[in-house]
C-alpha cells in the first residue's frame, strides 16, 4: 500500500466514535472485541449480552423517570 493511500484511509478513519453515520453502521455489528470479551464471559445473562444485542447504557434521570410517568399516564 503507498504511503498516500495509508494516510488517506487514516483521516477517513479519525474520530470515527463521533460520527452518528459510523455508529449507526456499527451498531449490534459483533467485532474482535467483543468475540474476545464473550470467550471470557461465564455469564448467561448481563452486560455482554446487551451489548452484543445492540443494546446502551442508559442513565436513568429526573426527567427519565417523568417521561415514563407521563407516558403511562397518556
């Protein structure tokens, strides 16, 4: 590969976290990291699972918990 190719395909591939695009093409895709982290896990369930699954973290908050009130209510 030619030197100008290599630098090309690095600033393609910088700050890729932050792009919304990359990480919608990322998401439930199952990459060496998390085959490494599951030939480790001795668990059925729990955050392995979810993150193969697609699934995020979320923090619950004030306004979380009165956005489930309110639906519930409607």
């Amino acid at each position: 590969m030619k030197e100008e190719l290599c630098r090309e395909a690095e600033d393609a591939t910088k700050n890729q976290y932050q792009n919304p695009l990359w990480n919608r093409l990322r998401f439930s895709r199952i990459t060496e990291s998390v085959l490494d982290q599951a030939s480790k896990c001795r668990t059925v369930n729990g955050s392995l699972v979810n993150l193969i699954q697609g699934a995020k973290l979320r923090v619950a908050t004030g306004g979380y918990f009165r956005d489930l009130l309110l639906v519930n209510y409607l």
